[in-house]
C-alpha cells in the first residue's frame, strides 16, 4: 500500500477498488472508479452515485485498525 498521490493519467485503481480520491476543484472523497470509465462516490448509506466532478488524483486507502485487547 503506497500513502502517496498517484496521477489518474499515470494509472488508474483496479476496477471497484476503494480509494481517497482527488478532484480538480480541490475536493476528495472516497469512491471506486469503475469499468465504464466513471468514478463513484460511497455514501454513508453504503450507496453509491455517479461523480461529475474531474477526478486528478488518486491513493489507496490505509488499513483498517486492528482490534486492541
């Protein structure tokens, strides 16, 4: 896993991957890019809808913590 930026014309994330996405008008969320060429945005209700913002950038997004005892 790589906690840096990577270019959306350098690569692209595996199709349905999780990721932090950057827009070009400086906004992020978490989404997936998909394979008809479009990104999504994951909801709070585990929904997706379509991203009309210009997606720039892309990172993997870090692990889920581990259960402490």
């Amino acid at each position: 896993m790589s906690n840096k930026w990577i270019n959306v014309k350098d690569r692209l994330p595996n199709n349905f991957e999780t990721v932090l996405a950057f827009c070009k008008d400086g906004g992020m969320f978490v989404g997936r890019h998909t394979p008809w060429d479009r990104w999504e945005i994951w909801t709070a209700m585990k929904s997706t809808r379509i991203v009309s913002r210009t997606v720039t950038h892309w990172m993997s997004l870090p692990e889920s913590p581990k259960e402490s005892k």
